[in-house]
C-alpha cells in the first residue's frame, strides 16, 4: 500500500495534473499507462483484513448492490446497498453462505429505474433495518442525514449529502482510520458514475446542485478512493476519484458547460419511474398494508 500511495503521489505531482490539458502527447501517454497500471493495483480490493466486500449485478436495470460487512466481529454483521427487489433471494443467499447478520438494507436514493429489495429483505430476514436519508422523504426505519456514521461492527460509513440527481441523494464512504479499509470506498449512487453522472430532470434534480455536491463532496475525497456507482452500462466495475476529476467528460468541465450538457441530453422517459418511485417512497413494498405513520 505504501508503494501504491508513493506511486499515486509522484504520478500526480510530476504531471501537475490540475494542468493536465497543456502536457505534451507524450506525457498524456505515459501518465495515463501509469495510471492504468495504479488502478488496477488498487481497485481489486480494501486492504483492511476486516471488510467482506462484494459487487453484485443486476442486468435489467444495470444495477449494483454491495454487500459490506465486518469478518473480525464475532457477528459477522453486514449491510447492502442499493439492493434490487429481483435479486433478493440471491443476496439472502450469498449473505447465508459467507456466515454474515444483515442487519442493515440502505439506500443511496429513491430509485427509478427499479424497485429496491429493501422491504423484502426486512420481510425474509429478521432484524434487518431499512435506511434511506432524511431528505428523501421515503418510508424506512432509520433516516440519515451529511455527517452521520453508520457503523457495522467496528467497520462503518460516513454519511455525505450529494444532492442533485435527486434532491435526496446521498454518498456512503468507507472510515477514515488506520483500522479502516484502504483506499477509502465511495458509493455514489447516480450522482457521480464512471465517466459520467445522472439525469438531472426530475425527482426535484438540479445540475447546478449535482456539479457542487461532486466537487466538494467527492472529488474533496484522497483521489485514490474508489468509486462504485449504482449503475454502469459500459461494462465498467470500479473507478477512482482521481480518474473521474480527469477523465469524466461532463463533471471535467466548468460549471456552465455542465449545465448546458445535462439540460441538452434529450434523455428519454424512465420506463419503470412510475412503478418504481411509488414503490421506493415506501421501502419498496408495493402493496403495503401497515399503517403508513408506522416504520416499515
């Protein structure tokens, strides 16, 4: 790891890369080959001998779920985010085999390109809590809000609101500490994906919010954090801060070109929105009969 951060650092700091556009095609070309070779390296895994880390797919909707969870804990206690209500049944089961207690189901934001699998977990898996944030003004059993921790045995997440794509979104990012998984791990949600971000034109989305929650939220991160996005469907698994603040092509450019790029998308109308929001602003249950003043 040692040799990693002295790599990331001289890379950086030789290329001067918040001057990156003005290098020769030379350099370009050996920085990005050294940068490839950096990532590479770095994203396969946390080095914290603690942390169970999972990526899991979902092919309809291009969705990841991550399961996360603490091996030194005597109760191998775990939690997913973003899970999706079709592969509930295999999460329960990978959960089962690797011995682990769900004891969380969390969300980056009310989807709506699916339905989320939070409200069958908390049917199928006893214990098991739903999350989403405050300012989502969903249906779940625990809110949180920018600058909240959630802990997972002596694992846990910090809370940062990126509001943009949605007016609730959030980003959940790895400890900072020496007993915490290293790099540090983001997961955006669709505020920031790999090598590009989400549609701002609905489900009260602002461009101008999005691009100042990435900025300071995000790319504010050590640029070897990896990032893992909600969706990708490019085929991409994993990216750093550092890449994105070089090579995305929307949140790259200054604040007006962004707007400009986000508000001429001409993107087409989700086809699962009006399932999936109904449904995702009560924990993904679509056919609730508790009291809806009650936690679900």
């Amino acid at each position: 790891m040692l040799r990693l951060n002295h790599l990331r650092l001289s890379i950086f700091n030789a290329c001067k890369v918040s001057n990156y556009t003005n290098l020769d095609f030379a350099t370009k070309k050996q920085f990005r080959s050294q940068m490839a070779n950096y990532t590479t390296s770095s994203s396969s895994s946390s080095s914290s001998s603690n942390l169970l880390f999972r990526q899991l797919f979902e092919k309809e909707s291009s969705t990841y779920t991550y399961l996360l969870a603490d091996l030194t804990h005597p109760d191998k206690p775990a939690l997913l985010v973003d899970p999706v209500d079709k592969t509930v049944d295999r999460d329960i089961s990978i959960v089962e085999e690797l011995g682990l207690k769900l004891i969380y189901a969390i969300n980056t934001h009310v989807h709506a390109d699916h339905v989320t699998g939070t409200g069958l977990l908390k049917s199928k898996v006893e214990g098991v809590k739903s999350m989403i944030s405050k300012a989502s003004n969903s249906k779940a059993d625990l809110f949180v809000e920018h600058g909240d921790k959630i802990q997972i045995g002596n694992l846990f997440l910090e809370v940062r609101a990126t509001p943009g794509h949605t007016a609730g979104c959030v980003t959940y990012v790895t400890g900072d500490g020496l007993d915490q998984p290293q790099p540090r791990m983001a997961f955006t949600g669709d505020a920031l994906l790999i090598r590009g971000c989400g549609r701002t034109d609905f489900q009260g989305g602002s461009s101008s919010q999005l691009y100042k929650s990435v900025h300071s939220q995000i790319f504010s991160l050590p640029k070897d954090t990896l990032v893992y996005p909600a969706h990708d469907y490019k085929g991409f698994t994993v990216s750093t801060v550092g890449e994105e603040m070089l090579y995305n092509p929307r949140l790259t450019k200054d604040e007006e070109t962004f707007k400009n790029i986000m508000e001429n998308l001409q993107l087409s109308y989700p086809k699962m929105i009006d399932v999936a929001v109904p449904a995702n602003m009560v924990c993904g249950l679509q056919d609730v009969t508790k009291d809806p003043t009650k936690p679900l």
